[in-house]
C-alpha cells in the first residue's frame, strides 16, 4: 500500500512539475528582426517605468508564424464549407477549415493533437470543439520529429452568423494560448 501511495504522489509531482507557462512569440522575418531589435533598444533606454501584466494578449492574423514552446504555429488558410455527400453540419451552422503548419525547433520530439491543442472562438464568447467531417485533408495529428514539419487541417462547426472568429492553439499542461484572429 505504502508503495502504492509513493509511487502516485511521485508521479503527481512529476506531473505538476511539467506544468508552466507557454512562451508565446511572433515570428519575424529577418529584416524585421533587425529593426525591432534596434526599436527595442532604444525602448529600453528610455525614462517611463515599464508597466508588468497590464499588456493585453497579441492576436495574430492569417499567415503569422508563432513560437509556442520549441513548435512554430502557422494558420495559413480559413475556408468555408458546407460539408459533402455523406457529412453535412446542422441547420443554420458551416464548417470553418483551418489549415496549420505546426515545425518542431525543439530537440525531441512533440506530439500535436488537434483536440487537445486546438479550438475556436467567437466574439460573443463562445468556444468550439473540433468537429469529425470528410472534407478535412489530413487532420492535424500525430508527432513531430525535431526539426520536421506537421502540415493538417481542423474543421469546427460554427453558426453562420458567428461574428469575431478567433483559433486558438494551446497546451493543456501549460499556461498561455497564441491566437489568431480569423475575419
């Protein structure tokens, strides 16, 4: 029994210990990191006292490439569609398509789950959960060698008058979430 109860807190320790903080950052090209290392500098040489988590979360737009931990995020494309044959969405809703590029910086592997990692937002605060549909090319799952590419696709099922959309990818074992902004 008393092994029991080590080895269950051990790996609740273990488990707690993996959790943390996401270090979420815009990807810049090479030109723009150059300028915005020298704006940074001068920022920095600047008198005003700096102000500490008053700063809103950045939203992205369509194409940016985000750092989430060692993976870079990219949300290249959002289609519509109003499913195929066999699989369609209900009355007065659409398929979003969100089509991702998820590269792995790190030095081990990473594991991407589109359930997990991914959802989807409206202005109005509502959330939604990936939804199963045929018209999906390669759904965005499996594992990421470092140094590879995982290419794939996420449907969600939304009203047709869903105004502010926003995807979101996160980790469930860490804090902070990198946001797109989707219209």
């Amino acid at each position: 029994m008393k092994l029991k109860l080590g080895i269950l807190f051990f790996s609740a320790v273990l488990l707690l210990s993996a959790c943390g903080e996401a270090q979420i950052e815009k990807v810049e090209p090479a030109a723009a990191k150059n300028s915005a290392a020298t704006t940074n500098k001068a920022a920095n040489n600047s008198e005003k006292p700096a102000k500490e988590n008053t700063k809103a979360p950045e939203v992205f737009k369509i194409g940016d490439s985000v750092t989430f931990n060692d993976l870079v995020v990219t949300v290249n494309s959002i289609k519509d569609s109003k499913g195929d044959d066999f699989i369609k969405p209900e009355e007065g809703k659409i398929y979003k398509i969100v089509d991702i590029t998820v590269e792995n910086k790190g030095k081990e592997e990473a594991v991407v789950s589109s359930v997990m990692n991914t959802s989807m937002a409206d202005g109005d605060g509502y959330t939604y959960d990936i939804t199963i549909t045929s018209v999906v090319k390669n759904q965005l799952d499996g594992s990421v060698g470092a140094g590879r590419k995982l290419r794939g696709q996420v449907a969600f099922e939304v009203p047709k008058t869903a105004k502010g959309l926003e995807f979101i990818f996160s980790d469930p074992f860490t804090k902070g979430q990198a946001i797109w902004k989707l219209n």
